[in-house]
C-alpha cells in the first residue's frame, strides 16, 4: 500500500522569506502523481502543484515550486516570498495511475507566516 | 466552469439519528466522485469514491454508506451516527481516467462540519 509521510507538523517561515515543506512517499509503481494540496482556515482544499513522476523536470507555479527526488521517494514543496496569505495546512498527496484516481494524503504541515 | 456543492456547511446530530450529505458536480459530465473524512488535526482519508451511477467503491469498513443515484450527485449517508463518526467531511470529484489528461487533480467542495452529540 501507498504512504505518505509529513514528518513537519508546524513549520513557521517570516513573510517574504522561503520555505520548504517535506514530503516522502511509499510506493512500488513506476508511473504516479504528486499533488500539493492547501487547506486555510476556512476549510477548503487548494490544488498548489502537481507533478508527473515520468518527468524530471520540476513543476513549477508562481512562487511555489517542488523538488521531485524519484529515486529517494521526495517531493518537497519550495514556497518563496512567503506571504500572510501562505499561511495554511498543506497537505502533500499521491496517486497511481489507473486507479479511479485516489488520493493518498499525508497527514499535514501546519504553516505559519510571521511579520 | 466546473463547480462542486456541498451541504449542509455545518450539522449537529445526536449520537444515534440518521446522516444525509449531499454532493453535487455542475458543469462536467462522469466525474470520479469522492467522499473524504478529515478528523481533527489529521490528514484527509478516504471513505467512498465512485466511478459511475450505482458503482461505490468503499475504502474502509465503516457505520457510513454511499450512493450515486445520478451522475453527478453523491450522497454520504448513515442509518445510526456514531461519537466516532464526528469530523469535516470533504466531497471531491475529477475528470474520469481515459477522459481527459491523467495528471487531473482531485477538485473538493466546501467541506461539512459535523458534530456528534
């Protein structure tokens, strides 16, 4: 079966500083995504990034950006100039191929983002 | 656009009394849809998803039940609530395999909030 481990529960980064958020994964498929999801305040679940494991090259969006590490079974999540807005639960997530698209989720970093 | 329902946003239920939540997709036709529970300070883990009208596929043994009587609609449902089944309660749904790029996220609704008294 899938994991996904957090191993950050909180993690706190000053506004306009970077940040990066872990995530490793258990898996013995070949062909699978990655997702990083934001969950604020109010609840909803937030697509940040997603990232194809057949690809090399890191997805990137705006500010945030990932580092895909398929052989060590990593994908950490960049956030740069952090801003009072970033601050939310993000949750990293996996999925095989085929499968009805499920997600695996981790079970969360909690950011905060100081003055 | 696609857009996901979900409701009601908050629900109060004594221990015992039956559970309805409804979800609903606009915009989109056969959608994977899913049904997650999120307890306090954890992850999300998954509780049903499904593939089509009258095909539910549950993750977990479980005192809930699901159902899909069209297609884009999908109902989380329990006959006697339990203290244990207290939690946030997301519905999602994406592009069906085959239908379209196969990196497609998972698209969630608001959420539900339930409290088991």
């Amino acid at each position: 079966a899938q994991t996904v481990t957090q191993s950050q529960p909180e993690m706190s980064v000053q506004e306009a500083e970077t940040v990066t958020l872990s995530c490793t994964y258990d898996t013995s498929e070949s062909d699978y995504y990655l997702f990083w999801y934001k969950q604020p305040p109010s609840r909803q679940m937030i697509l940040v990034i997603r990232q194809e494991a057949y690809k090399q090259q890191n997805a990137t969006e705006n500010r945030f950006s990932v580092n895909f590490q398929k052989a060590a079974k990593s994908f950490s999540l960049k956030i740069s100039d952090s801003q009072l807005g970033d601050a939310a639960m993000y949750f990293c997530a996996y999925r095989r191929t085929g499968t009805a698209s499920k997600l695996t989720f981790g079970t969360g970093t909690r950011l905060q983002v100081t003055l | 656009s696609q857009t996901i329902h979900q409701w009601p946003a908050t629900l109060v239920q004594p221990v015992g009394s039956p559970l309805s939540l409804e979800c609903t997709v606009e915009g989109t036709s056969n959608p994977n849809l899913y049904w997650y529970r999120q307890a306090a300070g954890r992850g999300l883990q998954l509780l049903f998803y499904s593939v089509g009208i009258g095909q539910i596929s549950s993750e977990v043994p479980q005192n809930l039940s699901a159902s899909r009587p069209q297609d884009r609609q999908f109902i989380l449902s329990s006959k006697k609530l339990l203290l244990s089944d207290s939690g946030f309660y997301l519905c999602a749904w994406s592009v069906r395999q085959g239908k379209g790029p196969s990196n497609q996220p998972q698209h969630f609704g608001d959420g539900t909030r339930l409290s088991i008294l």
